[in-house]
C-alpha cells in the first residue's frame, strides 16, 4: 500500500459501509486501478466486493488484471459468474488467460458460455499454449496497418481501432496469410510527410518469437533491442499475437524469483508461496533434500575412514564444522557470483579460463586470510595448551595449511561447477549454494584428514 | 551473439577486412544497433574499431549505447577523443551520463571540454545524482506540451519535437516552474477530437519520483501502474527527467543481480565480475567470509563441550557434518524462498504467523523423512553392528530424532530470520543462505549432542 492509499484508505472504508455510490465514483476518479486494487486487499471480502460492484465494466476490467487470484476468486464467489464474465470480456485478452488458466475445471465450465463469442474463441486459442511458453503471455490485441496507406491513412485507421489495442505506438504491416512483412512506430508515421507509404517507410528487418518458445526468449530480444513490443508468431510464421515491455518486467521478475529459489537449493515454485500447497511445496523442497543428504552421508564415509585419527586425538574432530564451513561458504559466493554472471552473459563458456585464473587468485588470498584466523583461534585460545594439548602451535599451523587448502578448492569448486554444468547442457542454476557445500563438505573433510596425517604424526597422531 | 549475427559474421569480417566502405553501409542497413555491437564484440580491437569508424554518427551513438564499457574504453583510445565527443553527442543523455560516471579523471577533462555545450550542462546535471538514484539513471530528453495546446497543436508540435525525444508516447503538462500539472498519451491525443484541449484530456493525479530517491522506487511505480515513462523531480518539484520501461528492465536486472549475490553471503558488487578489480572482489567477499568464519568459530566452542562424549563414543563425531548440513540445507531453502517472496511483496511482514505455521508443517513433514534416511543410513550399513557398536538401532533413533529437531528448526530460523532482519530495519537479503547455515550449525551441534546424551545415557555414553 502506498501513500496516497494509506491517506485515503479510513475516508474510503466510510464511504463504502455508507453505501454514497456517488462519492465512490469521486474516490475513483482520483485513483488508478493499481491504487483501487490496494485498496480492495486491505478491505474485508464483502467490502472489497461492495467497492468492486460501483465501479463501470472498463475500471472493473482494469482493477480486476491488477489483484491476486486469491481476490479475483473471491470475487466470483461473491458477484457470480455473470458479472465476472462481463468483466472478462472487458479485460486485456492476456491477463484474461491468466485467470482462466488458474480456475478449476468446474469455474471453467460455468463461466466461458458466459463469454462473448471473440472473446472465447480469443481466450481458447490462448489457453493452447503451455505456461512459461511466449504464446502464454502475449496479447492479442495489436494493431495492424497495410503496406500501402499513407501515414495519413495510417494514423486515421489507428485512431478508429485504438481502443481495442494493446498499444497503437508498434504497429505491424501484415500481408493476406498475416505474414508479418514489416514493421513501423507510431512515431514514424507522425514525422513522416502525410503522403509517404507505409511500405516506405516501414522496417523490413522483422526480428519474432514462436509462440511455443519459453517467455524468456520474447523478453531477452526486447530486453536487447529495446523493443516496445516484439510480435508473436505461428510454426508457419503466420503472426499470432504481441509481448510487451510490460510483460518484459513480469517475465524478468519470475525468472529471478525462480533463480533465487533454485539458488537456495530447491525447484522453482509455480506460484506464490502462500499459493503453493503443502504438498507441492514439499515435492519442490524435499526432493533436493534428499539428494542433498544422501550426497552428505559421504561425510559420514569419509569421516568413518579416519576414525583411528579421531579416536588418538579427539581434538581433530572438533574443528571439522569449521573447517568444513569455509570450504562451503567461498564455494557459496563463487557459485553464486557465476551463475549470475552466466544468467546476465556477463560471463560466458569461453571465458571459463579468466574465471579459473582470477578465482585461484581470490581462493589463494582468502584461503590465507582464513587460515591466519583458524591458527589465531587455536593459539590464541585460553589455555591452549591444555585444552589442545602440547603440540597446538603445530595444530594451528596444520589448521592453517588445511584452511588454505579448503578455501581455495571451495572457490575453484564453486565458480567452474555451474560452468561445467553449462557445457554438458545442464542448468548452470543447478549448481545450487547447498550443492556446492555438500561437494565441498566431502572433498574438505578429506583435504583437512590429510593435511592431519601429514603435518601431526608422531605428535598428536 | 544470436543467429543472425553468427550467419553474417564471416562476411562481415571479410568486408572490413577489405575496407569496402559501401558493402559495410549495406550490412549496417540490414543489421540493428544491438547486432553491431554482437559483431563488433568478436572482432579484434582494430577491426571493431574500423566498423565503428564506417557509421554515421547517429549509427555510431546507438551502437556505443549498446557495447560494454570495456570496449568503449577500447573504441576511445583507438579513435581518439574528438570522435567520441562527436558520439556522445549524439547518444541518449542517460547512456552519456554512464558511460563518461565511469571514466577516470584525465579522460573526463579531455573529452569534457570537446562537447557541444547543451550536452555538457546536461551531462553535469546528470553526474551530480549518485549512482543507484533514479536521478543517475533517468533521461533528460522529454516531450513537453501546454495546457491550452488543442490536441492537433500538441501532436503537431510532437512532430517536430520528436527526433531529439527519448519518447512522444507520454507527454507531460509543466507550468512556467516548470512543475508536473498533467500527463497526456499520444493515443490520447490522437483518439480525441482535434480541437479538444490538452487540459480537457490530461490525468492531473500525477505520480512522481525525486531524482535522489533509490532508482528502485521508480522502478516498482512504472512496474506497479504499467506507465511507459514516469516523471522524475527536484526536491522543489520540479521536472527535470523521465524513466522510461527499458530502464526498469536494466534496474530490475541489477537488482536481481545484487540480490543474488547477497544470498550468496557476499556484498553486492558494483561492476560486473570481469570489471571488478581483484582488491574490490576481495573485500565484498572477504568481509562476510571474516563475519561467518568468527560465526563457525561457536561450531569448535559447541563442540568442545561435548568432548568427553566424543572421546567416549567417537562414532557420535562422524555423523556431524551429516546432521548439521541437513539443518542448513533446510534452512537455505527457506531463507531463499522467503527473502524472494519480501522482495517481490508475496510475503509481508504481518504474514510471520502464517509463515510460521506453514514452516513448521513443512519442517515436520522433512524432518520426519530425512531423519528416516538417517536412520536407514545407519541401521541398513553393511556391518552396521561391528562398525557402530551392539546400540546400532538406538544409535539410529538418535539420529532420527536429532535430524527432526535440527531440519525443524532450521526450516524455522531459515524462514523467521528474513522476517526479523525487516522487522529490526535491515536489508532482509542479509539473512543469507551461508549466514542462515551457520547460525543453524551452531545450533545443530546443541541440538545433536542433547539428543545423544539424553539417548544413549547408558549405553553408548
């Protein structure tokens, strides 16, 4: 909630229980439909509807693409499906699927002979494609213009249909098969002479997305292009719908939200957190878990083969969550730092040399910067000497040597695994934070035992 | 570099290989600025340097918007400054401001004094906004109309307005002071009856954002109410810049991208990976590295206490990094999934209830299967009984009951922890996935131990 709502919010909850439909439609004339639907969250369902029911079908249209499904579902609790359907047949045909796709079968069944019959016909076509496809986002509603108008025409014939478009500034030139043959801006056609063609004036160069290819591939060439809209086309090319720059930010924000999940070691949720039910919820988190452990118990293996070590001098064991820990905690950063890296192409495969190189140089300076801290710990700590034994000066300079090791494999480990998980095809994103520390976990606990042998026997071992 | 691009490289290395200046025109006539920059970032300096010299300035501006930093730096020292001013220009004044924010002070008083004066008074006005406010990131060129401009007036006058614009599409209404009074679409314009009034069609309800506030707030306004640019002011309120939708799409990226690398337990970098120096690199890793490596240090303290029970059953030791990792990796997850659920406003802090609730169900739910997995681990190995001591099955219920209690709560500090980060002021993203599993290991290695001394009293212990 904003400001301005928060400001309004007491005198709009008074006007709604008076029931005074004249001052809500002023309430109205001030706020946008985002604020409306702020404003309806904070209210309770029936006032919610109350407010929702005053408003004309296109501010209902408009409200209703901005609130979250929970709501939207309410509401067709509330007003029935005949009101709803009217307020369908009013929304943006993308924000219409979006709805629809999420109803349960039986919703479905009641509202669609409701529809208007474009608007239906529109809405099946849409529900075709799959979610996370490009052809699951677009819009229908474009403008088209033919080759030869003049920009008078032009802007004369884009005046007439504004109203049912998306937006009239990227307009498309289609031939007879709806061939998108080229395309050209509104801002073209005002600065062109009244009498210059379209077809000379627009561009030839037509860069589209199938509709059946992932969101993501629509919303990187507008992200390149700085394209307003990016026209969406069929297996024959036939074009078929548009993709905004709106839907370039909704796509770029799910795409984090999905890397953030699957970064902190789990598959992407579908839907929002309170959205996803228990049991999807636990499928999407409990099956890396379990990976996750059974990848872990090699600790237990790896530790159980030094155990003669452990059983001589205890003291080893105390330290290996914190030695461990460290290798995971440089792997953590590296990985994290790559995967983005690769997801914005800031990084790329061939680079994988420079990345190795400057992360042996990071791994090396943090490894002995650590280190001097584990010594210091062990050295430094009251009574060492008894609590460690007589030998702890060389225990810390074994914990040293040993973080120096750890660290620097973990920054190696952690920056080349998502790179390696792109050459061989996988989802770099894979190389999750938990993945990294379990690999690290394991191959620590062996570099740390080793280090051991090597520097304490004939002392503590 | 996308397809195009791969198919017309080795042509296009031939024709500058053979300076042939009028087939190079050819190629720009079919290639878009971002495709130039693709092809010219796999030439060698020379050869890109050649390319760029065969544009007209205005090709050269929107190229030199689109390439990196590294390589513009490349183009100047090839080129020479005189060039450069020439193309700064003509570029966008935003891409102006970020290319010269980035250039060391001799470079700034070479090419300073070189550009035509109006860039220059902007260019400053610009550089005075720090990084990260919506000031350093918004555009100083905008369409401007009077009230009492007809709508025919007002497109005419856009007409011929409209090459230095950054965009016609959203005009905004000022006053002498140059104040924000009204804002008005071209489809607006266009739509209305020729003779109608600007002051008739403008919204007056005009949402803003000063040029010192974060650029992300401007960001979540034009992603919110789907404007296509948004107005920026001085602290007086006057209008001295727009954000347009592209810029949201560069804002929301590097957003994403600091995110990520929080969560990945560092300090977010300022520069991409390959641009950032070794000493800065260190430090925003160093510094979390130090923090976690102190944090780790309370995993040898807690273990030291338990070491007359080590000492007793050194079994109890292999089996740690196992335990503890599963309350990380639990807790990773839901630190993950709750800090990108604030972040994009799913999750609210009021909802810390539902959360909880939500998390111990979960937590309960993975804690009862992974202490399963842990008990098979134990009880199924080869030899369980010669290997773990005649307690083996109440060594495995052990470890069944701790790995309930440490996924429990680490599911539960996991989630909580973000929610308490934002509840005291702090960035929320500071509970990230290394901090979250070091707090929980701390923890884990109390909870363990409690566990086995409460269990095997008697037998083991």
């Amino acid at each position: 909630m904003n400001e301005m709502t928060r400001l309004i919010f007491p005198e709009a909850r008074e006007i709604i229980r008076s029931g005074n439909v004249a001052d809500l439609g002023v309430l109205m004339g001030v706020l946008l439909p985002p604020d409306v639907a702020d404003l309806m969250a904070e209210l309770a369902p029936d006032e919610s509807a109350a407010m929702f029911k005053a408003l004309d079908n296109k501010q209902r249209a408009e409200v209703f693409e901005q609130i979250d499904y929970e709501h939207q579902q309410a509401l067709l609790d509330r007003l029935g499906p005949q009101v709803i359907a009217g307020v369908l047949d009013s929304m943006s045909s993308d924000d219409r699927a979006d709805f629809v796709r999420r109803l349960d079968a039986r919703s479905r069944e009641t509202l669609l002979p409701l529809l208007a019959h474009a608007e239906r016909h529109d809405l099946k076509r849409l529900l075709a494609f799959a979610e996370g496809t490009a052809g699951s986002v677009m819009s229908t509603e474009y403008a088209t213009v033919e080759p030869e108008m003049t920009a008078l025409q032009a802007i004369e014939h884009l005046r007439h249909v504004a109203p049912l478009q998306e937006t009239i500034y990227i307009v498309y030139v289609v031939d007879k098969e709806r061939h998108v043959v080229g395309v050209v801006s509104l801002r073209q056609l005002i600065v062109a002479a009244p009498a210059a063609t379209v077809s000379k004036l627009m561009r030839r160069e037509i860069i589209s997305v199938k509709g059946d290819a992932p969101r993501e591939e629509a919303a990187n060439l507008i992200a390149k292009y700085d394209f307003l809209a990016l026209p969406v086309v069929d297996e024959t090319g036939r074009m078929i719908g548009i993709i905004t720059q709106d839907d370039v930010i909704d796509i770029i924000k799910a795409k984090a939200t999905q890397d953030a999940q699957k970064a902190g070691g789990m598959e992407a949720l579908e839907l929002s957190y309170f959205d996803t039910s228990l049991p999807a919820m636990l499928r999407k988190r409990g099956g890396w878990l379990i990976v996750l452990f059974i990848g872990q118990t090699f600790t237990a293996t790896a530790m159980e083969s030094f155990e003669g070590a452990i059983q001589k001098a205890a003291v080893l064991s105390l330290f290996v969550p914190l030695v461990i820990s460290s290798g995971g905690n440089t792997g953590s950063q590296a990985a994290s730092l790559i995967i983005r890296s690769l997801a914005v192409g800031e990084v790329k495969l061939a680079d994988w040399w420079r990345v190795a190189r400057r992360e042996v140089a990071s791994g090396l300076a943090l490894g002995v910067g650590l280190g001097l801290l584990g010594f210091l710990r062990i050295v430094l700590w009251p009574n060492a000497g008894a609590e460690y034994g007589e030998h702890y000066v060389r225990l810390g300079l074994m914990m040293w040597l040993a973080l120096m090791g750890i660290v620097l494999w973990g920054t190696l480990a952690g920056s080349l695994m998502p790179l390696l998980m792109k050459r061989i095809g996988l989802d770099p994103a894979t190389a999750s934070t938990p993945f990294v520390a379990t690999l690290v976990d394991v191959t620590g606990i062996l570099i740390y035992f080793s280090v051991a042998t090597l520097m304490l026997s004939g002392t503590l071992l």
